[in-house]
C-alpha cells in the first residue's frame, strides 16, 4: 500500500470534504452542479486523471486499464457535456480492476444500471448518445475537472456535500490539520449545545466593526 493510500484511508474517516476544504482555505472544492447519480456515498482515493478531446472514449478505457484497487477515475471532458463519457461496460471493466468511483465533469448514461451495480459517479448530467473511440486524448497528466487541478496520485474525498481534492504533495499536512480542526469543532459544537450562537462565540458585532475596505486600507497613514 502506498503512502498516499494510506494517507487516503485515514482523511476518509471521520473528515468530512467540508473539512477538508475548510482545511485548505476553502480551496480544492469541485463546483456545485457535480451531482452523484444516487445518495449515500462516502468514500476516498487516489486520482487517476483522464483528458479527452472532446467525445473520444480512448483515454478514459486506457485509464481503466492501468488503475490499481483504490483508485478513481478523474476525467476532463475537455467542455464536451452532451456526450456521455461513462456507462454500464465502462463501470464492470472499472470494477474488475478495484476502481472505487469515477468523477466526470461531463456526463454518463445507462444511469439505471450504474444504480443497480451501485457504482459511485458523480458527473454533471445524463444523455444516451457515447462518444466514439478515436484515440486521442492523455492519461494520467494534469487536468482540470469541475474547477479545480487535479494530478494523478490525488486524494480524492466524496460525500454528499460534493468532492475535494487533496494534492499529494500536502496530503500528510492537510491530514493533521483536519485532525486538530476536529478537536476544535467538537469544542465549539459543545458550547453551541449549551446555549451559546456562533455569533456570540466569534463577537460578530466586532467582525463588521473591522470589515476590509481595501481604498480605506490603502491610504491609511495618509
């Protein structure tokens, strides 16, 4: 198991991708109109990053090939979203491999088997027509899904807010900050149940007081 795997099973549980992209400045966090095809999935990997051009297959059947268990198909849809870049065979042949979920800022189809399988997607959309298998494309090189960069080795983290990504090079720091933010929103949770608002805790009144103005801050000592 490699260190990055390791580090990805710790960040699965119990940090949430809330925390995780609290814990990198609010960064990292894929755009909002990624939607899973069905609710209760939970779970982390690490990327195996997929760029197509534009409704060719090619690149994302040869990532499944060198995926390893663990893994999650991350792809580029290269601004194709009426195109389907995954469906039923694409997902058994992922399974054969040990592929934990595939994340796609584009769309899929065969929705109603993906839900029987219950194989993790998380995508844009759904239409019936696939792409065609024409040989062009990269794998594993730096893409860009949903907003955010992703490399291959990433740490991936799904769950019903959304999907982070975690670059490998920080995993082992964001994994101690996720730690200690943990112990601290406990201790904050625990003063909100006795009574207290995050108003009163942060002195909200004092926040507005300081609020940023960058013309103010800029001639200060004028």
């Amino acid at each position: 198991m490699s260190d990055n795997v390791k580090i990805a099973s710790s960040i699965s549980t119990p940090f949430s991708t809330c925390a995780i992209s609290d814990c990198m400045g609010r960064f990292n966090a894929m755009t909002s109109d990624m939607k899973p095809l069905f609710e209760g999935i939970r779970l982390v990997g690490t990327a195996i990053t997929v760029k197509t051009l534009a409704a060719d297959l090619a690149a994302a059947f040869k990532a499944i090939d060198i995926c390893q268990p663990g893994d999650i198909v991350v792809i580029d849809s290269h601004g194709s979203f009426n195109t389907a870049f995954w469906g039923e065979n694409m997902t058994m042949s992922a399974l054969n491999r040990g592929v934990v979920a595939a994340v796609i800022d584009g769309a899929c189809r065969d929705v109603e088997e993906i839900k029987k399988i219950r194989f993790p997607v998380i995508c844009k959309g759904v239409v019936p027509n696939v792409g065609a298998v024409a040989g062009y494309g990269d794998v594993n090189v730096s893409i860009q899904c949903a907003g955010v960069s992703v490399s291959p080795g990433d740490i991936v983290v799904i769950d019903c807010n959304g999907v982070v990504v975690v670059p490998k090079t920080e995993a082992a720091k964001i994994l101690q900050k996720a730690q200690r933010l943990l112990k601290t929103e406990h201790l904050l949770q625990e003063k909100i149940k006795a009574g207290a608002t995050i108003g009163e805790l942060v002195n909200i009144d004092e926040v507005f007081k300081t609020r940023f103005s960058y013309q103010r801050k800029a001639l200060k000592g004028d």
